[in-house]
C-alpha cells in the first residue's frame, strides 16, 4: 500500500513545541523552568535581591546549582555555546534587567 499523501492545499498541522526535537527549543524550556523554580521556592529572596540590587549574591548558590542540571541535561558544549540559561535569568528570575 502506498504512503498517504496530504492535498498540496491541506492546511499544514503545527508542530507541537514540547514534542520538536529542536536542541534550542528545549534549552531554552529547560532554562526558563529552572530558573522559575528559584522564584517559586524563594519568592521573599528575590524580593530582597531585587530590592537591594544583591539578586546576583544572594542566589549564587541556586544558580549554581540550577545551571549544573542545565549542563547536565543539554550537555557543557551546547550549554556554553549559547545564552540560554543567561537570558532566563535575565528575563526571569531579573524582572527583565540585564543581571547576567
């Protein structure tokens, strides 16, 4: 039996984004849930780092911890040839400020 071939005027199906097998798509998911893990367990911490312009200090140890299953997960090569995890802790866990 031949393979099913779609009309050239079918409307095109949208790939869903958690099934692609894109390596940047899922770093940055990755990063952007980790990173939102921080706020989520230590809401009073940002605050206070916000507040007091301390966030880098204050979740040095978090980060650390949160980029090492970063690495872990998308391998030390891919993880230091892009900024994926730097733009979510910007854009996260810095409110949009350029922390990192």
């Amino acid at each position: 039996m031949p393979p099913v071939v779609p009309p050239a005027d079918a409307p095109k199906r949208h790939i869903n984004p958690f099934l692609a097998n894109d390596p940047n798509a899922k770093a940055k998911r990755l990063a952007r849930a980790l990173v939102s893990n921080m706020i989520v367990y230590l809401p009073q911490k940002r605050e206070e780092g916000l507040a007091n312009g301390t966030l880098k200090e204050i979740f040095r140890e978090d980060i650390k911890k949160s980029y090492a299953e970063y690495v872990d997960q998308m391998g030390k090569d891919f993880a230091d040839s892009t900024n994926h995890f730097q733009d979510a802790l910007n854009d996260i866990l810095a409110g949009g400020q350029r922390m990192f």
